[in-house]
C-alpha cells in the first residue's frame, strides 16, 4: 500500500520482476513538498518505508518509484 500527502491511499503497481513499486501522480501536487509511504508485508510482518522530497516551482505531474529495502 502506498500514501501520498495530500492525496492519501494511491493506486500503486509492483513489478515482481524488477522489485519496483510505481504509481504516476494524476493531478498536481499542492505543497513544496511530499512524502510517500510505502508499507508491505515481509515474513509475516508489516514492514514501512517513507520518504520526503520536494517540488520545485512550476514542476508538473512527479511520479515515485523507489528501491524496496531488504
């Protein structure tokens, strides 16, 4: 499951292949910065990772594909 602030539980892929999690942001974000939340399960247990970036003025659509931590 991933969060985005400001627009809350986002419809994320993950590619079993690559180990990569993807979702392309649909509308432009507000504030001068984001942070993502990425939880999964791993061995039975939730595991979470976050992080924070920021949006430089007069950027469009910002999309996310983070590197799981193992």
């Amino acid at each position: 499951q991933m969060r985005v602030s400001g627009l809350g539980v986002v419809p994320a892929t993950y590619d079993p292949k690559t180990g990569t999690v993807s979702y392309q942001v649909a509308q432009k974000l507000r504030d001068k910065s984001c942070t993502v939340i990425l939880s999964a399960k791993s061995e039975g247990k939730k595991v979470e990772a976050h992080w924070t970036f920021g949006i430089g003025e007069g950027a469009g659509a910002t999309s996310a594909s983070p590197t799981p931590k193992k």
